[in-house]
C-alpha cells in the first residue's frame, strides 16, 4: 500500500513539474512574440515616417494619389485620415488629421452659405465645387470620397450633416431633420425635371391626388424651406422650384 502511494506522489510530482515547465516555456515564447511584434511595429512606424516626408504634400494634394494611400492603408485597418483623436500618432506623422478637420469646416461654410435657397439639402457634385473653388488653386484638389471621409468628422456636431441618396444622387444633408416619403419623392422628381415642378407633374407620374401633391409642396415651402414658390409661372400659373436640383453658376 505504502509503496503505491509512493508512485503516485512521484507521478504527481512529474505532473507538477511538467505543468511548471510547459508553463515557463509559454511564457517566453509569449514574450518572443511580444518582442517580435514591437520590433515590427517600429520598423513599420519608421517606414510610415520616410514615406509620409517623402509623400506627404502629394497626399495632400493629388486626390488620386489620396484614394490609392487611403486603400493601402484600410487594407491593413489603419485610418491615417481620422485625425488626431481617432488616428492617434498615425494622424499627427502624416499632418493630415488638421487637413480633414480644415475640409469639414470649408464643408460646413457652403453648406451654411447656401442653405437659405436651398434648405439645408445640396447635391454631393454641387458641394464638391462649391468647396473647390473656396479651397482655391493652391487648396489641393478635392474628391467626392475626401468629403464623405469630412462628413463623418462632423457627425460628433449633432448639428445633422448626413448623406443621403435621393433619386439615385448623393445629397448633403445640412439640418436635423428626417425627410419622410413624400419629401423624397417630390425631390427625385424635382431632379429629372430640372428643380421645377408642379401638382400635375406629382398626379400623373405617382397616382397622387391633388391635396396630396400640394400638402407635400407647400410643406416643403412654408415648413421646410426645400422649395420656392412661384405663384406666376407662365405655363401652371403656379410651379415650384427645388434649389437643391437646379443648377447654379456661382
């Protein structure tokens, strides 16, 4: 009896010993890997570091080099772009984090500017020239991609900056507020046709009845400021017109 019990406290022994070197073991490969994936992310911080000094004003200004920087880098789940909070030292290497906060606040500027004619709602190709033109020759070209990149740094605002696609355009929203079913039927068709529209056009094409089709337009004048009014068009006598689908020169 005596001598099993001795063999099973020398294999428990063994046992212990074997857990206490499998576990020292684990843990300097553990630390091997550690040390391995420092020594990579510095050499890959050093690489970053040459490549934005070397590249960093083509960055800035070649949109076509910008989008092929900004694929490379989500390839690896890096966003260099997001700015110093969110990008962390990837965005204050680059300098580039103040170069997307600088694009929001141009974005907010036309989106304000023009929000009295058009209610706080413009087409994505509108905004890109509006703002190419505020940024001027020495601002760098723009792309639609850089202004949606912008347009998610201003969602912390509150102030409703949002996307959304009406008639198969992108729009840029400016206002807290949703549009519900009516407002973006009225808006698809305002763009087909030019930003003009009028009852009729509302009745033939969506099977509205006439106290629908003005409900949704002089909602869209007096509440929402998404329409103009004009109560002496030569052919209805009275037509409506939508800023944000006509195009403008200035």
């Amino acid at each position: 009896m005596h001598r099993r019990g001795g063999v099973g406290l020398a294999a428990f022994d063994r046992q212990e010993q074997s857990k206490r070197s499998f576990a020292q073991l684990s843990t300097a490969l553990s630390q091997t890997q550690v040390d391995n994936l420092h020594s990579q992310l510095a050499h890959f911080r050093t690489a970053l570091s040459r490549f934005a000094s070397t590249h960093r004003d083509s960055i800035k200004n070649d949109p076509t080099f910008r989008h092929a920087f900004q694929q490379m880098c989500s390839s690896i789940g890096v966003d260099p772009l997001a700015g110093p909070r969110k990008g962390g030292w990837w965005a204050e290497m680059l300098g580039l984090g103040d170069w997307q906060y600088e694009l929001g606040v141009q974005i907010v500027d036309v989106c304000v500017s023009t929000r009295e004619r058009n209610g706080g709602l413009i087409e994505m190709s509108e905004l890109v020239r509006l703002v190419s033109k505020l940024r001027g020759v020495h601002g760098g070209g723009i792309t639609e991609d850089d202004v949606l990149r912008s347009i998610k740094t201003l969602q912390p605002l509150g102030a409703g900056y949002q996307v959304v696609e009406i008639g198969g355009k992108k729009m840029v929203r400016s206002v807290v507020k949703e549009l519900d079913e009516d407002q973006s039927v009225v808006l698809a068709i305002a763009q087909v046709e030019g930003g003009r529209i009028v009852e009729d056009i509302l009745i033939q094409k969506k099977c509205w009845t006439r106290e629908r089709a003005r409900a949704a337009l002089e909602n869209m004048v007096h509440r929402d400021g998404l329409c103009w009014l004009d109560d002496q068009d030569e052919l209805c006598g009275r037509a409506y017109w939508v800023p944000s689908a006509m195009q403008w020169d200035v």
